[in-house]
C-alpha cells in the first residue's frame, strides 16, 4: 500500500472533526474521497499534505510509519496537492510555472542565472509524459485557458517527482471536452504507476474514473465501495446518512406575466446574441459549455458589465444599469458564481455578509442598527437552514453550501423582483444543492422570476420551468417548458461540433 492512513482524530477546541478515520490507496489506483461539506474532506487532505498535525492515529508510506509534520515532509515522499483554486502566475512562462521554486539556474540565490533551454526542455518533457502537445512552454501561461492552466498544476506536481496527486474538485470549473482530455491524463499517470485521490461533488464523474469510493459523514467513515460494485443511490446514503430522493422540487403551477427579457444582447468578445424572457414566478434556466458565454452572462444582465447592444426589459420598460447599484435600485439582486472572490467577505460575520446590499435598512439615524442587522440575519439563518454557531460566527469558517445560503439571502427583502444566480451550487454538497433548490423553487412561489445561470445540464435540467441554450455566445435554443439534460448536452454539443 502506497499511503494508509489509521485511525486519524483531529480535533479544533471542543470541535472533534475526524474521529478514527482510516483511509488507503495502493500504487497506480484512482480513490475518490466524497463527503457532505464538513463531513471532514479538507481536514483529512490536510493533515495528509502536511498542513495540519493529526491528534491521533498512524499515517505509513509503503508500510514505513511518517510523521507528516509540514508540507515539506508531505512533498519529500512524493505527495502533491492539485488544489481547487489555480495557484498560477499568468504574466510568467508555462516552463516557469512548472517548476516555480526549482528553476534550474548556474548558481544559488540571486546571482544564479536561469538556464532556458534546460527549463523549457524539461517543461515540454513533462507535458509529453501528459500528452500534452499544443502548449508551448515559452509563452506566457495566462494566454491559456483555465482547463489548460490546471494542467500546469499537474505538470508541476509531476515535475517534483509526484507519487500521489491530491486533486480537489479539478473539473469544477471545465466543460465536457475538457473533462474527458483530463480523465485521459489521469489514466496515462494512472499506467505510470502515479496514485491519485479524487474530491468531486460530481457523481457522474467518480464513477467514470475512479476505482474506489471512500466515503466520510460527521468526520468518521461512512463507507468504502469498489466503484464497479456499488450504485449511486449507495453512495449518497452513504454521505448523507439517508437515501436522496426528490432532489429538485415540483415545477411552478403557473407563472404569471413576462417580468425580465434580453434581446439580441452583446456584450463582446464572449455575449454576441443572447435573447430570452422569464416571467413572474418562473426559474429560467440558461445553459452552456464553458466558453459558450455563460461566464459573462449574468454580469451583463446585472449591470456589472457594460454591454455592447441589444435590449434588455424589466417589467416592460428598457432596463439599462449603469452600474449593479442602479440594478439593485430597480429590484434586481445578483448570486456570483466567484463564491470566494466576489461573493463573500470571509473575515466578516455573516451578520455583516447577509446585509450589506441593504445597509441602509438597517440605519438608525447615522448609526448602524446591529440590533436589527442581527435580526435580519437570525431570520434567514433560520429559514435558510444556515448552519453556523450565530450571527457574528466569520463567514469563512462556514461550508460552501451554507456561504452560498448566506449569498442567497442577503437578496430575500421586498424590493427584489429579479434574482440572478450563477452557478449556484458548485462546490456545494448534494444535501446543501437540495435545500437551495427549495428555497429558490419557494421564492419563485412567491412571485420573484429567477434566472438560472449554470453550466450544469442536470442542474437546468431539474430545476428550470424553461430553458435558453448558449453556444458560442449565441441563443441556439429556447424552451418554455421544462427539458431534460440530455436534451440540453445534444444542443450544446452539436452545435459546438458543427
């Protein structure tokens, strides 16, 4: 056995967040470890890498007991994290970015020249062992796609003589193309004998690639299947303790007048002629690939991002936001698909998180009123399902389902009309996705008209009352009804083919 880690405890203060947890991969084997958000992934990952001390238990390499006391240790015996989010320096070279820290030089420190043939002929060595062909090593990484650039990350894994690659959600952010050229590396490394532990909320996914199934609930084991052998209906009882039924709720009864339309919209180079319409108690569900203009979409709708022509209506009456604080004016709230980056403040409370768009609600004369920002909060913690330890709890010490609950009702006051959402639940667990389905279903009950912006076909699929299909920046289909995902995947595919 490669790695076997037993018995593993952690504990955070009187927060005890794995208890006797064994986990095992052989040479050469592909493991996805899988998990509710706080079921102890990250904790586990972490004390692997060397980023966290174990309290108890025993970790071995190939049957020799390690003390994984830093990161450096971890490094040593051939253990690499892929991590989520790139970790690239776009303005340097492809080569550079492989081996960053290790660049070959003439000399220690600074008066060490870089050799350039020897780095960029050892970056391209690498990318070969990768089949990888259509990158050159010389020029600049942040010319490359996102897809391409987390190939970098393995690339750089490899170039430190990686035994086993740590990959958390890589294809949280690639489309179907993408996913199958990485799935192809995986096996390439996979035959040279590299181990590769795989964290993925994408069920789908695990059972393509993986051979083993490990599964963690409430920081403890909850299972441990051969991929061939077990289901998916297994493997979400496993996580969630109960049998996943009914993950989206019951299509809207009857929607009312059109409340939001967008037609012959550009907003280039990636908008280039988007229409659709959603009406007053409706999910509007707009889907496509990466690249196909989703990413933009939902910032242009919100006035974030200028566009470039077309029309865009609310409530019948030209809607043209200079800014998204002239959008908010007018009732229109907006849910990023940059959790971290755009959506959250992670050293603030959720007190402050939740209510921020509306400040001015909670005004007493000059004075903030954190009487009644508290009881904002403790209302949508409430009805939300928000799982935190209170109102002044760091929004960042909380799980992505529940940063993205917080996301979404900071937008739950009166003044809404519109509420955008992209990518609403990525990276977010199967029994968190749930909740947010109902709360987004119950607010369209409610009259709010929702556009769904997802590059998710089963997402769109389940949840959208109609549906608009983006390929190449461009409307390719439109449905007022609900459709299925394969039908969406044939459209986007097809076309994208053609």
């Amino acid at each position: 056995m490669l790695l076997d880690m037993t018995a593993i405890s952690k504990a955070f203060g009187a927060n005890r967040v794995l208890n006797n947890v064994d986990f095992a991969i052989d040479r050469g084997e592909i493991v996805a470890l899988l998990g509710a958000n706080g079921a102890g992934k990250s904790t586990l990952m972490k004390i692997m890498t060397g980023l966290y001390r174990k309290d108890g238990g025993m970790i071995a390499i190939e049957g020799a007991p390690v003390e994984m006391d830093s990161p450096a240790t971890a490094m040593r015996h051939g253990i690499r994290l892929v991590p989520q989010e790139l970790s690239v320096l776009p303005d340097l070279s492809v080569a550079e970015n492989i081996f960053l820290g290790t660049l070959p030089a003439t000399g220690p420190g600074p008066l060490g020249r870089v050799k350039r043939d020897e780095l960029n002929r050892r970056a391209a060595e690498i990318l070969a062992q990768l089949g990888v062909d259509t990158i050159d090593v010389r020029s600049r990484l942040g010319r490359y796609s996102v897809s391409e650039q987390r190939l970098m990350e393995i690339a750089r894994a490899l170039a430190g003589d990686a035994r086993l690659l740590v990959m958390d959600e890589p294809t949280a952010s690639l489309s179907a193309p993408e996913c199958r050229r990485l799935f192809d590396i995986m096996r390439r490394l996979k035959t040279r004998g590299v181990s590769i532990i795989f964290i993925s909320h994408f069920l789908d996914e695990v059972f393509e690639i993986c051979d083993r199934i490990v599964v963690l609930r409430d920081g403890q084991n909850a299972g441990a299947f051969p991929t061939a052998q077990t289901t998916h209906d297994a493997v979400l009882g496993a996580m969630l303790g109960r049998q996943m039924t009914d993950l989206y709720p019951a299509a809207a009864a009857q929607p009312g007048a059109v409340r939001f339309s967008a037609e012959h919209l550009r907003a280039l180079p990636n908008v280039q002629d988007v229409g659709f319409s959603v009406r007053r108690g409706e999910i509007h569900g707009v889907f496509g690939l990466v690249g196909s203009g989703v990413e933009d979409l939902g910032k242009v709708l919100f006035g974030a991002r200028r566009k470039s022509g077309g029309a865009l209506a609310l409530d019948g009456s030209p809607f043209e936001p200079a800014n998204s604080s002239q959008a908010v004016a007018c009732g229109v709230g907006f849910v990023s698909g940059e959790r971290k980056s755009e959506g959250i403040v992670p050293e603030m409370t959720v007190r402050d998180n939740i209510t921020f768009p509306f400040l001015r609600r909670h005004q007493s004369g000059l004075a903030m009123s954190t009487g009644s920002q508290r009881e904002f909060a403790q209302r949508w913690i409430e009805g939300l399902g928000i799982r935190t330890s209170g109102t002044e709890q760091k929004i960042g010490g909380l799980s992505g389902g529940n940063q993205q609950k917080v996301c979404i009702g900071r937008w739950l006051v009166d003044e809404i009309k519109v509420l955008i959402l992209e990518e609403p639940t990525r990276g977010v667990d199967l029994g968190a996705r749930k909740d947010i389905y109902a709360h987004l279903r119950a607010l369209s009950d409610r009259g709010l008209a929702v556009i769904l912006i997802s590059s998710d076909p089963e997402e769109v699929g389940g949840i959208a009352d109609s549906s608009t299909v983006l390929v190449g920046g461009r409307t390719a289909a439109r449905f007022d009804h609900q459709v299925d995902a394969q039908t969406l995947m044939q459209i986007a595919t097809r076309d994208v083919a053609a």
